[in-house]
C-alpha cells in the first residue's frame, strides 16, 4: 500500500450534518487524520466522519464537554470487543489541546432512523432482530462491569442487519454536568426514575431497553411533553399506557418500565426471554382474542343493547330514570360546617376525588390523577393520586392508636431526657403520655381536614390557637387531677373529683397559664409541616429542632412547670412524626414542583 497516498476532498462521503461545526470539510486535527463531513453533534462533542492517511474509515469524536470524564470512560472500554458493540481504537490529544476519540465508522443508519421509518412501528422481524442484538451488547457492557447510562435509539446503529450499540464508553461517570447533558439532548425519554436521587446501575440500562422497546413497537415512547421537566416528571409517577403494545410483548414491557427497580429483570438477557416466551401459542392467542373482541364489539354492544325507551333493568321508560349524583354532600351536616369553620369559608379544593364529576378547566387540577400547572415554563405534569376522604380518615384513627401507645412508651424516657424526675412518679409519666396523645391528636385532625385544600397560614394559627387554648385547659385540669407537684408518698388520698379539680383550677386561675401555652404552641410554630402528607421525609430532624426551639421558648414565658411542659413537648415533636401519614410518591411529586419552580431542570 502506498503510504504516500493522499485523500482527495472533493470526494463525497454523503451530506454533512446542519449546523456550523468546529471543523470542516478537509481539517486534520490530528496527524494522519482528514475530516470529510460532520456527522452529528451531542452533549458531549461533536462526531465527525473522517478517513486516515492509509485510507481508513473512522468516526472521530471532539469532546468538548467533561473532557477527563470522556477520557476516563473510553480509557476502561477500549479493550471491549463484540460484533455488537461500536469498536473504540484510540483516545488521543492534538498540539491545541483538543481531544479526540477514534471510534469504527458504522455506514448504516441509527436505530433512530429506522423507527422515523416506520411511524406505526416495526414489524415483528426487526423488532425480535434489533432487540437481540440490543440485549447482546448491553450483555457485554454489563459482563465487563460497565453500565451505559444513556440508552437511546441514536445511540445504536444498524450495519447490514447487525445491531451495534456506541457511545457506551462515553457514559461511563455521570456527573451533575451530564445530568443537565442528557436533559438537553432529549435522553429524558429513556431515563429511568432513579436517576433523579443519583442511582446509575444496571436496572438503569433495563429500564432504557424498555422504553425502546415500546418505540420500536409503537413507534413513539411512552412518554411525552413540552420541556424535559414534563417528561421526567411522567417517568417519576406516570403508568405507560400499554393499551397499543400487543399482548406478546406487554408483560416484559410492562416489567422493564416498572417504577422500582428491583422489580425488573436482574439480567438483561432476561428481556429477549421474555419476548421469546411471549411469543409462544399463548402469546399469539391473546392478541387473535383481543382483536376478535374489538372486531365483534359493536354487534355485542347491540345484542346487549335494551329496547328504546326503556331500562334494562326495570324496563321502565328511561325518561323516569334519574341518574344519580356523582358525590353528595350536605351542607347542613355537623362534619360539614365543622371543616367549614376550621379550614374557613373561603378555602377552596386543590384535588377532587375520583368519585367526583370533573371540571372542564383549562388549567388546574381534574380527576385523581390530577394535572397541575406550575413554573415560569408552563410545566403540566402528572400527579400522583391522593386518598380519598374514607382512606385519610381510616388513616387518621390508625395514626391516633398509634399516638396513644407511643406517647405511653416514650413518657419517661423523654421526661428524664428534658430534666424531669420520672422514677417512682406515675402521675407524671400519666400525664405526659395523656397530654402529649391529645396534642399529638389534634395536631393530626387538624392536618386531615385541612388536607387537599387551600388554607392560609393565617387561618391555621387562628385555629391552632384557639383549639392549643381549649386543650390548655383541659391539660390544666389533668394537672390539677393528677397532683404532678406532689410526689406518689405524698398522695395517700384517692384522686379528686374532676369537678372538683376543674373548679380548683378555675378559683387558682391556673387555666389562663395553661391555655396561653397551648394556645402559642399551636400557632406560633408551623408544626404542620411535621405531618403533612408530602412532606420531604417522614423523620426530619430539623423541622424537630424548630418545634423544640418555640416550645422552649413558649414553656419558658407561659408556665411554672417549665421541664414538664418541655416533656410533654419533646414526646409530641418525636410521635407526631412518627405516625403522622406520609406519602413517597406525593414527597417526591412535592420536591419536584419545587425544583421546576426553581427552574432547575
């Protein structure tokens, strides 16, 4: 072979790719090595077609972006080797600076190109051929240790029938940089609902496989919408819709695109199995019965069909017919007009339930799984479902049972904790765990009726302080009942009347201390927050640390038995997140809104 051989440029290696590139048509950023056209640009750099002086066809990378991060990741696949993966051959630095990764040129068009081929999806042939050989170069990747973490259709290319997945050695480290890469690009739609709390591992390439999977069926990905945020956040809750994938297929789709990871295959070969199996007799006799019944659908609806002019069941005239309310709710019931007083007569319903009949609004919150729009970008994402008002109220005495037993577990242990000499006082211990079940109890009532509606912050402390001061009084009285200022030698009488202790404690004007506290303590604080339904996390430290903050400063202005009151205190901040009903979907859903408010993504 002539070494001396030089490349002409005016030859046509195919249309270059749009758009202004760092190099032209007939550069040599590296020795040896002639650009003949653009190929494509991603995240990470820019793809060139390009031919060496010994007339060797290669794809050069120019890595504009996390440089070492590339170079890192090619350097521990350059030594893979697998017809079904795109060969690295070498990693290399020009006289600038730049750096460069040599890759084999594959001439055939990406998976990408091929599902644009067929809008409606892929027959059944190329679909099973693409798949394995998909599932055969990620089983290299995973066999060598290696997760690709950035799955998509224009990362694999078909050769002649050969399916070769590339760019996996680009991928290697993800960093908070490739993060936003991989959103810019448009790999939203292939990525898995782990990667947003940082997890990178194989389930992640399952879950990818999925997602194409159902492209190369379908012809589009599951999900949609209008900004990336959109798309991550249906990752994050939505269902796919697997009503247009074919029997055959749905039940290893429908695993692969499962929310929680260790619920997918554990090996990727498993996919290919599951098709495999699928496929069978059975497979084929699901979807020969599902189109049987959508073909015979109209002739059943008509055999089934009554009489006009009468009902089916009565067969009365269907004019006589009411049809019955969707929810009824009466206005003048006592639950009604109590939660109108607490939450006041201006708040209004963030979520309907899904009982409920649906508004047409344009914008806002319709059926269970309600769309709520929120951000500068006009993000409308899906919703996870909230209970509905018999589930948070079978929630709510569940939570209260809880609070009576734990309130009687951790009455002495926090007395000692705060300074209070428990030992040998069980009026003490008795009246730390009432008191604090009874807090801890209204703290979560409250919570409940104010849940799924607009209650301002002013109105909750109003009728934190009104029912603190009522229970003030209440824990007043115990008080008094109880004897806590005495010790158990001293109590040689049986306990008072409590009529007698409350006409005590209304002559000592002692209620008035009690009820000030109780009153402060529940509307100073947002203690709320300790047992809201999407919260964060269910065990916050520091939202206890603020509880504990204003009832010390509340105990230490409004009452004598300072440690008690601080006892009492501690044992609600430390149950009442406890039991109180926490949601992961809905948290999640929460911190996500906060974060497209903060124009994060």
């Amino acid at each position: 072979m002539d070494m001396n051989k030089t490349i002409n440029i005016d030859d046509s290696y195919g249309p270059a790719a749009p758009g202004r590139y760092y190099y032209q048509a007939g550069d040599q950023p590296l020795e040896g090595v002639t650009i003949k056209r653009a190929i494509g640009r991603g995240g990470f750099g820019e793809v060139y077609f390009a031919v060496t002086d010994a007339g060797k066809r290669i794809a050069l990378k120019h890595i504009t972006r996390a440089v070492e991060v590339e170079r890192r990741g090619a350097a521990h696949c350059i030594n893979l080797k697998s017809p079904n993966l795109v060969g690295l051959y070498d990693i290399k630095t020009n006289a600038e600076g730049a750096s460069f990764v040599l890759m084999e040129y594959v001439s055939g068009p990406s998976l990408k190109e091929v599902i644009e081929r067929h809008p409606a999806g892929l027959p059944d042939a190329e679909i099973r051929s693409h798949l394995a050989g998909l599932v055969s170069g990620v089983a290299e990747l995973h066999a060598a240790g290696i997760v690709h973490r950035d799955l998509k259709p224009a990362n694999i290319f078909v050769e002649e029938g050969l399916v070769k997945v590339g760019d996996y050695g680009l991928s290697k480290t993800i960093t908070e940089v490739d993060r936003d890469h991989s959103v810019s690009v448009g790999t939203c739609h292939y990525m898995a609902p782990e990667i947003r709390t940082g997890r990178y591992d194989k389930p992640v390439d399952i879950y990818a496989i999925g997602v194409i999977l159902f492209e190369m069926i379908t012809g589009k990905p599951p999900f949609h919408g209008q900004t990336a945020a959109e798309v991550l956040m249906r990752h994050q809750f939505d269902r796919p819709d697997l009503a247009s994938i074919p029997q055959r297929y749905r039940p290893i789709v429908e695993k692969c695109l499962d929310k929680d990871p260790s619920k997918r295959p554990h090996d990727v070969r498993e996919i290919l199995q599951g098709v495999e199996k699928s496929m069978s007799a059975s497979g084929l006799w699901g979807d020969i019965r599902t189109n049987l019944e959508r073909v015979a659908s109209p002739w059943l609806k008509d055999s089934a069909r009554p009489a006009a002019g009468t009902n089916s069941a009565t067969t009365q005239p269907v004019e006589d017919v009411q049809p019955k309310p969707f929810v009824t709710v009466n206005p003048d019931s006592w639950t009604n007009r109590f939660g109108v007083l607490v939450r006041g007569p201006q708040a209004e319903r963030l979520r309907k339930n899904s009982g409920q009949r649906p508004e047409a609004k344009p914008a806002g919150l319709r059926g269970r799984f309600a769309r709520a729009r929120f951000s500068a970008n006009e993000v409308v994402i899906e919703a996870p479902p909230w209970p509905e008002d018999h589930e948070r109220n079978r929630s709510l005495l569940r939570a209260v049972a809880w609070t009576i037993v734990c309130s009687w577990l951790l009455a002495s242990p926090e007395g000692f904790m705060v300074g209070v000499n428990m030992s040998d006082a069980p009026n003490r211990v008795a009246y730390v765990a009432v008191t604090s079940s009874l807090l801890t109890s209204l703290m979560l009532w409250l919570q409940n009726s104010w849940e799924n509606w607009k209650v301002t912050t002013g109105r909750k402390r109003a009728v934190g302080f009104v029912s603190g001061a009522a229970l003030g009084v209440v824990a007043s009285v115990l008080a008094d009942w109880l004897g806590i200022d005495k010790r158990p030698r001293a109590m040689d009488q049986p306990l008072p009347a409590l009529g007698t202790a409350f006409a005590q404690v209304l002559q000592s004007g002692q209620w008035l201390q009690y009820a000030l506290m109780g009153g402060l303590v529940m509307s100073v604080p947002r203690w709320w927050r300790m047992v809201e339904r999407d919260r964060p996390t269910r065990w916050s430290f520091g939202n206890l640390l603020k509880w504990g903050f204003a009832c010390l400063f509340v105990s230490g202005i409004a009452t004598e038995e300072f440690p008690l009151a601080l006892a009492v205190f501690a044992v609600t901040g430390v149950v009442a997140q406890f039991v109180g009903p926490w949601d992961k979907e809905l948290a999640d859903y929460a911190q996500l809104r906060q974060l497209a408010k903060r124009r994060f993504f």
